[in-house]
C-alpha cells in the first residue's frame, strides 16, 4: 500500500458536534433510513458516539477540526457534508438543501475557516436555488470522482438533475446522472448511500439501479476509469456499506472511514478487496445511524489542504 501523498484525497476533515441531535421530522419524509424509535437520552448518546470517532480518528492522526453547534434546534446538524463541499482545485460549494429547518446549519463561520485553511480561491453558492424549489445537498447529492473530474448523482427529491448538471459544467466535471431504488421501490435518498468511490475502487449497490441500460452504462464508466468495482447487496447498503469516505492522515496513510455497523455486514472477501487499497477505520455509532438515517460519510466534510 503506497503512503505517499494523493492530492484527490482529502488530508483534512471537518466535523460539527452536535448539541440537539435528534429525529428530523422534515426529513423523514425522504429518508427512509431515518427510525423514529423511543430511545432515552438520544441527543447525550449521540454526542458520545460523535466523541469516541472523533478519539478514534485522532489516534490515527487523521487531522479533523471540530465546530461545536451554535444553535440548539437543528436536529442533523451533525450531518455536514450535505451544504458545503471542498474540491482539490480550491472551489468551495455551499448547497441547498431542501429540508427548510436544515438550511439554518449553514455558517459563515465555518465556510471562512476553510477558505483559510484551503486557500480556497473560489466560492460558489447555490443557496438560492432553494426559491425554484431545486435542491442539490452536497456529497450526500453527489459522490466525486475528483482524480477522473467525473460527477455521480441519483435523482431523488433531494437532486435535482437539471441543477446538477448545470452545477458540473460550471466546476467543470462530468455529470452521470441515474435512478436508484430500495426493496421499497423509493428512491434512494443520497447517492452517497449507495456507493463510495475511493482511489482505485468503488463500493456500488448495482442491483440498486432497475434501468438496466443506466446500470450498463454506469458500470461501463466506472471500468473505464479503472476502479475496481466491489458490489454491496442492498441488505448491506440498508447496513450504510456504501456510506463511506476515503481520507489520508498525517502520515499519507490512506483510511476507508466507515460504520461498525458498515463493517459488520461486509464479507471477508469484500474487506480484503478494500485492504489492497486502504486501511479500513470502523466507528460504532448505532444512535446516529438509526436516528439520523446518515453513517459516516455523512457526518465527515473532507478538505484538501
């Protein structure tokens, strides 16, 4: 396994404590990971859970910045990479997001630490889109292929392709754009529930696409930009298998950051696959996933320093 540094990687994460996490009654209406089920103390274990993967990471010297809540009603606050995102080339995004009681997670605050610590050069705001009733949330919309400059998105509530597409010309990425299912026939809610791609691989909920030429097409691309394609069953996307991000810490080790509950349902076969690209970094946080209906990927906002 290479430890030198990849630009396409994010060397730094940004992360918000949450101070009232909670079931978001406005997005359970598209999220149907979300569980509204009596636990006790649910804000107070969530912070827990947010405390011990923010140790853990740590331990592995992966450099993240934490930001404490400043407001005490935003129920998935702690789910930030849904309204900024930071590319390679110094492009920060702020997106909009379609539950009303979420768009007040967005902070000026946060947005100018990184354009200091990135150097960002570039601020692009697509809040507005909001008026037209058109959403687009973040890389929890999209999932980037940064090193192929390749855009990955499933239409749902949340996505909206014509403003996807419009977003990809102006960052100047390639859009694919396709629909993706549940058991349930709804549509997947984030695409980032369905498939992560990493340097070298994608983990991908194939059998997620019913159009059997978008499937097609999808995997055609996928292969000609050389991933190596690890398939999850939907039982193991319902499991968040594909809610997971690549990152690089301090010492240009490369860490898959996921779930324990993601890394339970994974085959022996599947984590030696991921091994020969990275190190796998599991973290237990059964009270946000079940809850929030978001792992991982989800809560982490990777920046390239």
């Amino acid at each position: 396994m290479k430890t030198s540094s990849l630009p396409n990687i994010p060397n730094l994460i940004v992360m918000i404590r949450p101070a009232s996490f909670g079931f978001n009654f406005e997005t359970a209406k598209t999220n149907f990971f979300q569980n509204q089920k009596k636990l006790d103390d649910v804000a107070t274990k969530a912070i827990i859970e947010f405390d011990t993967m923010v140790q853990k990471l740590k331990q592995a010297e992966i450099e993240v910045k934490i930001f404490n809540d400043i407001q005490n009603d935003l129920p998935d606050s702690v789910f930030s990479n849904n309204w900024m995102a930071n590319f390679p080339s110094g492009n920060l995004t702020v997106f909009p997001m379609c539950a009303p009681n979420r768009r007040a997670e967005i902070r000026t605050d946060i947005l100018d630490w990184i354009k200091v610590e990135t150097k960002s050069n570039e601020l692009i705001d697509l809040t507005n889109s909001v008026i037209k009733n058109q959403f687009l949330e973040g890389t929890g919309s999209i999932v980037f292929d940064h090193q192929n400059k390749i855009a990955y998105a499933c239409e749902s509530t949340r996505t909206d392709i014509s403003l996807f597409e419009s977003y990809c010309k102006q960052i100047n990425y390639s859009p694919i754009s396709f629909q993706s299912f549940d058991l349930s026939d709804n549509l997947i809610y984030h695409t980032n529930v369905m498939m992560t791609i990493g340097n070298g691989f994608v983990l991908i909920c194939l059998d997620s696409i019913q159009h059997l030429i978008e499937r097609s097409m999808l995997q055609q691309k996928l292969q000609e930009t050389n991933l190596t394609i690890i398939p999850i069953s939907f039982q193991q996307m319902k499991q968040f298998a594909g809610n997971c991000i690549e990152v690089q810490n301090k010492k240009n080790e490369r860490y898959l950051l996921m779930s324990q509950t993601a890394f339970n349902v994974l085959t022996d076969e599947q984590k030696l696959e991921i091994n020969i690209f990275c190190q796998i970094l599991a973290f237990d946080i059964p009270t946000i996933e079940t809850i929030g209906g978001g792992s991982v990927r989800c809560m982490v906002t990777g920046l390239f320093k």
